[in-house]
C-alpha cells in the first residue's frame, strides 16, 4: 500500500528562522513521484515541485530546498529565512501504484505559521 | 497566461437545491479532476476525466455528478446538496501520466444552509 506521513501538524516559527517540513513516504514501487504543494489561505494549491525516484539530487529554488532520501523514505521541504508570506498548509504527495497515472496520495498537511 | 480558472468563488445554495459549479482551462490537458477538500484535510478525489472519459471514486456519492463537454470544460453538479457538503471544491489538470504535476484552479468554497 501507498501512504505518504506528514507527522507535524502545524509549525510556528519567527520570521527570518529556518524551518523545516517532513515528509515521509510509503510504496513497494521502484518507479514513483513525490509532490509538495502549497495552499495559501486562499485557497488555491500551488505546485512547488515533483521529484522521481530515480532523482536523489537535492533541490534548491530561492529559499526553498528539498532533501530526498530513498534510504529513509522521506521528502523533506526546508525554507531557509523564512517570511510571514510562507505562511500556508504545505502538502506532500505521491504518485505510485495501479492508478499512478493520475492518483495523488496525499499527506495531511502541515500547517506552517509565521510570526512577524 | 495559461491556468485553471474556477466559477464562482463562493457559492451559497440551500439545502437539496442543486447547484453546478464550472471549471475551465487553458493548458490544454487532456485530464481534469475534481476535487473535495474540508477544513484541515487533504483533498480528496471525487472523480476525473481522461479527455472524454469519466472515472468515478468508489467513494464518491451518487449525489455528485460531472460533465465535460468538451476539453476546456469541466462542470460538478450536486444535485441535492446536504449539510455534509459544505466544503472547497477544487478543480485540476494535468497530462496522463504518472510523471505529470496537477495544476489547481482558486477554488469554489461552497456554504449549504
């Protein structure tokens, strides 16, 4: 079975801290995809980034960095110098299995707040 | 630009009058997904289309049904809406595949009275 763990359920730091989101991730597949999104308040998720499982190569856009490690099943999503408009509800998802081609198996989220 | 756009944004109905909301694109994808998403959870999926056809979530109630008429448009109807479905519907696409990203629309945040 797929499953995908966001185990924090909400996180309050001080602007300008670092933070970092979990994500830890379940499949039998060799051939997967992993997913963070971000949903503002208002709503709408927007795609941050997808990684293969064939890509273990560290990713950095800006203030945002993301650790993918095979050997612990887990996805990590580290902002760095965080600002209060990061604040949102920050999804992990996977794509693996049967009905990959268009299933998202999604975390619970983790609500990430910033303090001004 | 090209994207997702959802109408309206907010829709209030009452309960058991039927209510439709839309969903339109400019990517070009040859799927679209609807999505239902309540307070402090993950969205879940309520069915999609790979172009024309229709695949329904086991899940999903009889209540809710969905037409495409064509590839840029995606409509949900309730047909009668309850209590329980007060929540954000969220429209997506993407290309088939298992390689390929969602791309979500604002959303249409409906209230049942």
């Amino acid at each position: 079975a797929q499953k995908v763990t966001q185990a924090q359920t909400e996180i309050s730091v001080v602007e300008k801290e670092d933070v970092t989101l979990d994500c830890v991730y379940e499949t039998r597949d060799t051939t997967y995809y992993l997913f963070w999104y971000k949903q503002p308040p208002s709503g709408e998720l927007v795609f941050l980034i997808r990684r293969n499982s064939f890509d273990e190569q560290n990713e950095i856009s800006g203030r945002y960095s993301w650790n993918f490690q095979k050997s612990t099943s887990s996805f990590n999503f580290t902002i760095t110098a965080s600002q209060v408009v990061d604040s949102a509800v920050y999804f992990c998802a996977l794509k693996s299995g049967a009905d990959s081609n268009y299933q998202l198996i999604w975390g619970a989220g983790t609500k990430l707040i910033i303090k001004p | 630009d090209a994207m997702v756009i959802q109408n309206p944004r907010y829709q209030v109905t009452q309960f058991g009058k039927p209510v439709t909301l839309s969903c339109s694109q400019t990517l070009n994808h040859n799927v679209m997904y609807w999505y239902q998403q309540k307070s402090s959870q993950a969205p879940k999926l309520l069915f999609h289309y790979y172009d024309k056809d229709f695949n329904n979530e086991a899940d999903t109630p009889d209540n809710f049904q969905s037409r495409r008429p064509n590839t840029s448009f995606c409509f949900l109807d309730i047909r009668s809406p309850g209590l329980g479905d007060a929540a954000m519907y969220l429209c997506a696409t993407s290309d088939w595949g298992q390689n390929n990203e969602q791309f979500f629309g604002p959303g249409t945040r409906l209230t049942v009275l």
